[in-house]
C-alpha cells in the first residue's frame, strides 16, 4: 500500500535554558519553506519549551493577528509543526512515523540542543481545520 502521507521537515535550536533560539520549516522535497520558514520567529524566540506546548490556537491566533486566512493557516501550521516535535522531544507524545512527528536527530553542542524531526502534514492539517479558526482548506 503506497504511503499518501506528506511530510515537512523542522529543525529546531534550543539554547541551554530549553527556550527557543531558531527554527526552520521546510519542505522535505525541495528544501524550500513552508510559507516564512521561520514565520514565528519573532514571536517565540526565547519562549520555553513548556510554553510553546502550551500555546493554544484562539490565542495564538487573537495575539497575532493574520491579516488573512492564508497566513493564519501558516501561522497555525508553523505553531502546531513546532508543538508536536516539542511535545516528541519532552516525552509528552510519542514521535514514530504514522504519528504528527517523529523525530529523525537531536544533537546538542555543549551550547545548543538541535531538534530535527518529520511533520506529518495531513496530520497538522486535520488539527488545523478542527480547530475553526481557519475554512475549508
């Protein structure tokens, strides 16, 4: 049976404290980024792993303020692709293939942790459209 999920890939910096020094959503097939590859960048830079897993989609979306249904799917999609490997890496879900990450390397430098890991997109993308924040897809 063919495999018909897609996946992204994120790679994730943490600095010694666990709070988020940079991130990078891209494409596994061309590299390219998802939307901004780093769209929350400015948002959540120096927030803690735990209060990134806590970030809720009504506020995230009331805090930022997309100024279309375009962005605020990326938004989503960028916060929800960093939720799920953050929640892989602290042992809160389970990260294997089939699941909404799993996660490929963590490496740290005696400085910084590195995350790297495969979003599943359809996966996200379900969660997306639950949530009622943004239409049809």
């Amino acid at each position: 049976m063919p495999c018909t999920d897609i996946t992204e890939i994120i790679k994730i910096t943490l600095d010694r404290d666990q709070k988020l020094k940079s991130y990078r959503f891209s494409k596994k097939t061309c590299g390219g980024a998802v939307g901004y590859e780093s769209m929350l960048q400015d948002h959540l830079a120096g927030s803690s792993v735990e209060h990134i897993i806590s970030l809720d989609e009504h506020t995230f979306c009331e805090d930022n303020k997309p100024d279309n249904q375009i962005e605020e799917f990326l938004g989503l999609k960028h916060l929800f692709a960093l939720q799920a490997a953050l929640r892989v890496y602290a042992g809160i879900d389970p990260g294997s293939v089939g699941k909404s990450c799993a996660l490929a390397e963590i490496g740290f430098d005696g400085a910084d942790t590195v995350i790297d890991a495969d979003i599943n997109v359809n996966i996200i993308t379900e969660r997306i459209r639950a949530c009622a924040h943004c239409g049809p897809g």
